[in-house]
C-alpha cells in the first residue's frame, strides 16, 4: 500500500457471533474524529442499555496512530484488544467498531471470550465495504485575474479537486491533491507570475 492512501469503510455494517448462549453484536463505523466516536458511543450505550458490556477499539487519521480499546468491565486485554486486532490486520483507519454483549449465563473464560470479541468484529468488517482512500493535501494561494489562464491550464493537466475560489482585486483559490502528487502541482503554480501561497 503507498503512503499516501488508506483503507476504511463506506457505512455502517453489522455483524452477530453467538458463543454458548451469549450474543456478540459487532457494529463497524465509519469515523473521523474523536468527538464522532464519543457521540456513537453514547449512541450505542443507551440503545444497547440492558447489555452486559459494551466494548470498542477505534483506529483514527492516514498514519494509524490514533487508536483506543476499551474492554468495558471485561477482562483485560479480552475485548477492545481483539477488536482493534481486526482493525489492525484488514489495515483499516478511521472506523469505530463496538461489540455489544449479552451474558448468556454460561462464562465463556479469557480465551473464549478473546475468540468470540474477535470474531464478532471480523464478521461486521467482512459485512462492510471497504475502499481505498488517498491521503490529500490543500493548498491556497492568490493571484492576479490577468494570470487565470495559466492557473487555470495547470488546474485542468493535475486534475486537483478546486475547493474554494474567489475573483475580487486578487483571485484566490484552494485547491485538494493526493499528497504525493503536491509537489509537482506546487512547483508548477509557483511558475506563474504573480501567484504567491498562503
């Protein structure tokens, strides 16, 4: 995989593992921050209220660094581990999954429950869709209107996404690349008269 794209989930898939009597729901979501990953959370918490436990893993941002698991009253390292392991070996970022609990009065023991968390999140990633994402970068910068043309031509050969762009004295624009397509876009824009960035 190159460094500048990554891998994550469309929407919101489902997936059950039953294990001697107890129900395992996986939820897989997709996410971008921190705050989304509360507010699901909380979501999930109160619609799954009489559930014994309520455990995640989310892995954030291109780089995978920020990441979390949370056991919820499990045994330690039995629940948010194997969950974010899931995560971790389909090499996804920017996704929530939660594996809600239902004890069905018969302890499964660490290794059982280590197989059923585990397994409950492969089946709710494996209901996904997962696509491939490249990692952009945004650049702004100011021009004279006599100049369009020729941000206009570099524009139309890099095929960046246009952001934003304003025509006052000065025009002004953002546009959106793949990362490691930035260069060769920004070496090209610093070619044209008057064009400074921001």
């Amino acid at each position: 995989m190159s460094e500048d794209t990554y891998k994550t989930i469309v929407a919101l898939s489902e997936g059950i593992y039953t294990e001697k009597r107890s129900k395992f729901i996986a939820i897989a979501l997709p996410v971008r921050t921190v705050e989304e990953v509360k507010a699901h959370l909380e979501t999930y918490q109160k619609k799954y209220y009489d559930a014994r436990h309520v455990c995640y893993a989310y892995m954030l941002g291109h780089e995978r660094k920020d990441f979390r698991a949370n056991d919820n009253g499990e045994p330690s390292g039995t629940a948010g581990k194997p969950i974010l392991g899931q995560i971790n070996s389909n090499e996804l970022t920017d996704i929530l999954v939660i594996v809600v609990r239902y004890f069905g009065g018969i302890k499964l023991g660490t290794s059982g429950l280590i197989v059923a968390y585990k397994a409950a999140a492969a089946e709710a990633i494996a209901a996904a869709t997962i696509i491939e994402k490249t990692v952009d970068e945004e650049v702004t910068f100011l021009f004279e209107y006599p100049f369009m043309n020729d941000v206009m031509r570099v524009v139309k050969e890099e095929e960046p996404e246009i952001q934003e762009q304003s025509y006052d004295m000065d025009c002004r624009m953002t546009l959106r690349i793949r990362q490691s397509m930035m260069p060769k876009l920004r070496a090209r824009l610093e070619k044209v008269e008057t064009l400074r960035f921001e």
